[in-house]
C-alpha cells in the first residue's frame, strides 16, 4: 500500500476539465411561409383614414364654434349699447327739472310761493 500511495503523490493530480457537450444537430431552419402583407397594410390605412377623419371633424366642428362665438359677442356688444342708450335716456326722462316742466305744461301746476313744513308727532296714550 505505500507503493500506492507513493505513485499517488508522485504523479500530477488530474485536474477535472470542463466535459464538452455534443453538439445538438443542425437542423434546417424552417422558412417562413410567404404571406402576403396586403391585409396588414389595408388595415392601417383604414386606422390612419379614420383618425384624419376625426381630426377634421374636431377642427370643423371649431370652426363652426368659433363662428357662433364671434356673432354672439357682436349681439352682446349691440345689446350693451343699446342698454347704455335707454340708460341714458332714463336718466334724461327722470331729471327732476324735465317733471317739473312737464307738470307745468300739461297739469298747469305753478310752484308754490311759499314752503311750509309740517311735523307730526305721534299722539301719547
């Protein structure tokens, strides 16, 4: 036994080297069946016709909007003017020298000569 062990130590340890794996075997790929695309591109197009589609219905239909907008500030502006016109024309009617002429003129009503003021006090109970 120590001839064996001795031939151990004297000969150089097997390292484990890595095992090399076979190979698997090459198959020909299969190649792909040849489909027409027409479908696919068909498609698109229709997804893309669509959203143009929505997209200037979207700015139509601002448009349209915009218009409206426009003709309704010019109404508010009318009718902003017109308000500030019977405003005026209020004031003018309401003007206490234009109801005294008035009242003069058609009630044949004079001013008074002299004012008199009267105060009345409750009565006591």
């Amino acid at each position: 036994m120590a001839t064996a062990a001795a031939r151990a130590q004297t000969r150089p340890r097997r390292t484990d080297a890595p095992r090399r794996q076979p190979r698997p075997a090459v198959r020909p790929r299969p190649r792909p069946v040849a489909r027409p695309r027409v479908a696919g591109s068909v498609v698109w197009i229709v997804v893309v016709a669509a959203l143009l589609a929505g997209i200037v219905a979207l700015n139509v239909a601002v448009l349209r909007l915009t218009i409206e907008s426009e003709g309704l500030e010019a109404r508010k502006e009318k009718l902003v003017a017109q308000r500030d016109a019977l405003a005026a024309e209020l004031s003018s009617t309401a003007a206490a020298g234009r109801i005294q002429a008035l009242a003069a003129e058609r009630l044949g009503l004079e001013r008074p000569a002299e004012i008199t003021y009267v105060r009345l006090t409750r009565a006591k109970q």
